[in-house]
C-alpha cells in the first residue's frame, strides 16, 4: 500500500460518503460541545447523552475533511452504549495509537481486537498535518464528557 | 494561450530559482502556492548571502565604514522599494516592518488612535484577509467605533450600491487590492477617487496586488498600502507600510524602542523623523537586501511581462479546469480573467479542500487549502474551506495540466 491508500483506506471513504449517528440531540442529560480547527475550518458538533455515566446516545454534526468527518462517525460507534471510563480508555488508546501524546513516542502497535475499525485511522501517522484532523471529534468529546461529570 | 516571447521568456527564467533544481530532479513538483509564499531566484539568496559575508553590521549607529555600508544598504532597499511602487519621496514614506500584518496593525494603531473615536466609522470589505479586518477590530474593542462592509456579489465583486452612503460615515477605508481567495482585482483607483470626495482616507492591501502588477500608488490614489515581501520572489521576515509623508507625520509610533526616539528623557521620549519613528529596534537588514534583488530581478523580467503571463496561465487554468471536470468542480471568484489575478479558489464537488490538497500532493502538486485567513469571506461563500491554487512568473502550462490531472484523481478516489 502507497501511504496515501494508507490513509483512505475503505473504511474511511465509506464513513466519510455515509457517516453515522448524524444529528442532533436534546434534552437534559444531552452536553453538546462545539469544536474547531483554526487551521483548516473543520467544525464538529457533538451531542452526548449521558445518564448514570454512560453514553447511552451520542450524535454529531458539523463540516470536514475525510478524517475528520470518518474519525467522528468511527468513534460515535466506538463509544455508544459505554461507560465514561471506557470511553476514556478508548481515547487514550487511540491517541497512543496515533501517536499524539508525545510522551507515549512511537505510535503503538494497536491490539485490533480492542480498537476495531478504529484501526482504520492509523495511516493518519504519516501525515502529521492530518492527526489534527482525526482528533478533532475525539478533543470535543472529551471536553464534552468532562461537563457531564462536573455536573 | 500564453505569447510566444513570454513563454519563451518564462522557460528560461525558471532555472534562475534554485528550488526548481534541486526539487524538480529528484521528483515530480509543481509548486502552485506563490499566493502563499513565492521562491527565490539565485541573486536574491545571493544578495542576503553576501550581505552577511561582507557588510553586516547593526544599521544607523556605528560610525565605522562597516556600518555605514550595512545602513547604505538597508536605506538603499528603502529607496528602491519607494521607486518600484511610485512613491513621492521613497526615502521617506517606506516604513520597513516585518510584514503586511504588521503594516496593517501599524495603520490601525497609528493612524486609527489619532483619527477616530467612538462615532466613527471604519469601512471594509467582506473580502479582506483577516490582517485587514482584525487590527481594526482590536482597535475596535479600544476605541468602539463602528465597522461596516462592503459586500460581494456571486462573482466576487464587490457591491458598490451604497458606497456613498457608507463613506459618507466613514473615515477610514480599508480595501484588498487584490483578494486572495477569489482573486478578484477591485476598482481601487475609482473608490479612492470617491473617498476622498467624503474625506475618507484609503488603507490598501497590497499583499497580493504588488506582486504581479506594476503598481503606482499615485495612480491608485490610495493613502496607505500595505506590502509583504515574500510573496514577491523576497525573503520571509520583512515587508513595507507605504503612506503619503504628511499622513506617517500624523500618524502616532507604534512600537516602541531604540531607533525610533530623537531624545528619551526619564519624563518622557520626542519621536524620530519619519519613516524611524516606527522602526523600533534593529531592522531586517539581510531580508531589505534580498528584498532590493528581488524588485531588480522583478523590474528586469518586467511587471507588464508577469501581469500578462499571469493572466494567460490563469486563462488556460480555468478553460481546462471547466473542460476537463466540467460539473465536478465549482470555481470562485469573477469568471472573467481580466477582473481577477492569477489565483483560482475551487471546489470539487464531495471532495473536502483538505483531502483535495493530499492528492495532489502525492502528484507533487503543491495547492493551500482551508480557509486562507479570510473566515468572514468563506462563510459568504457558504463554505469552510476552498482549495487554492496560484501562479507566478515560474509557472507554466505543465503545472496546470499536472493540476488537472492530479484533480481528476481525487475526484476518482472519492467517487469510485
Ligand atoms: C490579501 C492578503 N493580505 C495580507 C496578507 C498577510 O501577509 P503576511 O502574512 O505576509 O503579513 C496576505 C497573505 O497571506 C494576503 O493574501
């Protein structure tokens, strides 16, 4: 594979042409969060229902780039119907996977079993303009958890 | 379909910019982003070169020949950019800065704090980059005037309908020569004309203009105008507030410092002659030297020579983009060529700017995408972001059809 097919594997065209759990919520226990990247104008909107720590629904809207768009319908997927602390260790996982906290170095080598279809995002690595791109959704939704436990 | 001469012409000149070289031999690169930055001939990183073998020394302070020489041509820079753009008394009226958003901020700061109060009015335009809007928009927050805009019609021109009503409020207009994004050229020497009926002084930008047209500020008529070198072939680091003597006169300091003062007392400070009083601190000296090669270099291909290739490339460029992508791509900005500069902003149609600019690059098609500093115009375009591409003096038909091509791809990869 040439690192572009790299990047738009399959998977990320296909969430990208038909993204999931598109929409809005409402409702008390819904925390939408607004997030943006300056560089490029993304924008995303996430909706998260969260009731007894748990992200029982979560929807998104907003406009994007292939990765962004395809890591925000990805990760709906990854984290609905999980607890807080579940959603916490798939971000983290993910980001190791990625490789955007600098002190874990080198992208890890992903267990697929546990990251799934996420896995899909890791050709990201060798477009570092681009890792912007795919943690855009991922940033807003832990922004997003945050107010549901300070509540 | 480009002149014989200017073609020929520009097929030489190429081998004159290093990177071409040294890039182009060991892969594909078809550098269609000048609007962002442009490359350097060989005379100008031979200019900065010899500065700091030969002659460096701080400017306007030691009294040893080194100095003298450093500041002979720092100044020499300034005289020639004052010439180049048919300033009245180039010695005078070229304010060094590091580039047009510090101009720009230099404008709103020195002229604007002297000129307005909370009733004022500050015209703009819908199209500026965000160097033309923030500046007075932070001026804004200080002062609380009014800012109103001018807007832009579905071909990117502007909408001068209520212009006079609008300047009858105003006291200070602030227009893009040239926008970035759509590329359209505004009628600046007619609205500076009408400005100045209902005594509003005009602040161009010229980021974009100065590049690729002869330019005559007397012409224009404008009061201010703010250059970036390094989209004109110059260094990075360095760019130039151009204003008639009597308004730098009027206009208060902005950054404070050595060079600026005539005398500092512990009570207080008396401000340079023009144009030091707002150069604080030492100056860009090898850039002012890279600087003056670059308008050499400009002046010897001539301007009326790069205006017109300009325009033939973006003639060819905007035929084979509607031939050969015809619905699938959206283009903006005025479809007539002899309204706009050789800059394209474009669309493919489901095919994020973003992703557009990442196939390409995998052709060695280098295009900016994203918003281009101009959030305010891509929200009126109704979109977040437009791929870009734009051309020089070094370009040619080659790198149009490599863009084409390489649009075809992306379109392929995303619709397949
Ligand atoms: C129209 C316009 N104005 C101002 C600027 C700012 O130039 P600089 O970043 O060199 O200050 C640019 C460059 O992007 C521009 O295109």
């Amino acid at each position: 594979m040439n690192d572009l097919d790299d990047l738009y594997r399959e998977i990320i065209l296909d969430h990208y042409k038909n993204p999931r759990n598109q929409g809005v919520l409402e409702g008390p226990t819904v925390h939408a969060q607004e997030g943006f990247n300056p560089l490029c104008g993304d924008e995303v909107t996430i909706y998260a229902q969260v009731e007894d720590d748990v992200v029982v629904d979560i929807k998104i809207t907003g406009q994007g780039c292939s990765i962004s768009r395809s890591s925000a319908s990805l990760m709906s997927q990854a984290v609905k119907g999980k607890s807080i602390d579940e959603v916490k260790a798939t971000v983290s996982r993910f980001k190791r996977m990625i490789a955007v906290e600098e002190s874990e170095g080198e992208p890890e080598e992903v267990d697929l079993r546990v990251i799934g279809e996420l896995a899909a995002l890791q050709g990201v690595v060798k477009f570092p303009v681009r890792i912007k791109c795919a943690t855009l959704p991922w940033n807003t939704l832990m922004i997003a958890l945050e107010d549901a436990q300070a509540r | 379909m480009a002149s014989v001469e200017v073609t020929d012409q520009i097929d030489k000149l190429r081998s004159d910019f290093p990177i071409f070289a040294d890039i182009r031999a060991s892969r594909p690169f078809y550098y269609l982003d000048s609007a962002a930055s442009s490359q350097h001939p060989a005379v100008v990183i031979d200019a900065m070169d010899r500065y700091y073998r030969h002659s460096h020394a701080n400017v306007h302070r030691g009294v040893y020949g080194l100095a003298e020489e450093a500041t002979g041509i720092y100044e020499n820079a300034r005289k020639h950019l004052g010439r180049f753009i048919g300033a009245n008394d180039p010695s005078h009226e070229i304010v060094f800065t590091k580039n047009a958003t510090e101009a720009l901020n230099l404008v709103a700061q020195g002229l604007g704090r002297v000129l307005l109060t909370s009733e004022s009015h500050v015209l703009l335009t819908e199209m500026e980059h965000h160097a033309n809007l923030v500046p007075w928009m932070i001026l804004q927050e200080q002062l609380g005037f009014t800012i109103e805009y001018l807007p832009f019609d579905a071909e990117g021109l502007l909408v001068l309908d209520d212009l006079d009503a609008m300047l009858e409020r105003a006291s200070i207009l602030g227009v893009t020569l040239m926008s970035n994004v759509l590329g359209t050229l505004n009628p600046v020497a007619m609205l500076s004309e009408r400005a100045h009926q209902h005594d509003v002084l005009v602040v161009a930008d010229g980021a974009q203009f100065v590049p690729h047209f002869a330019t005559d500020v007397s012409e224009l008529g404008v009061d201010c105008l703010a250059i970036t070198a390094h989209k004109m072939l110059a260094p990075t680091g360095i760019g130039a507030l151009w204003a008639r003597a009597e308004i730098l006169d009027r206009m208060q300091p902005f950054l404070g410092g050595g060079e600026m003062i005539s005398d500092v007392r512990l009570d207080g400070f008396t401000a340079n002659e023009i144009p030091h009083k707002f150069e604080a601190g030492t100056p860009p000296i090898a850039e002012a030297a890279g600087w003056d090669a670059a308008l050499g270099y400009l002046e010897k291909v001539g301007m009326a020579t790069i205006s017109a290739h300009d325009r033939s490339l973006t003639n060819y460029a905007m035929i084979q983009l509607q031939e050969r992508l015809d619905d699938r791509i959206t283009i903006f900005g005025p479809p007539d060529v002899t309204k706009r500069g050789g800059v394209i902003s474009f669309e493919l149609a489901d095919v994020h700017p973003h992703d557009v600019a990442q196939v390409l690059d995998q052709h060695g098609v280098c295009v900016r995408a994203g918003h281009h500093c101009a959030k305010p115009l891509m929200r009126q375009l109704g979109v977040g972001a437009t791929a870009r591409a734009s051309f020089y003096l070094y370009n040619d038909e080659q790198d149009v059809d490599a863009l084409v091509d390489a649009l075809l791809d992306a379109y392929r990869l995303f619709h397949d």
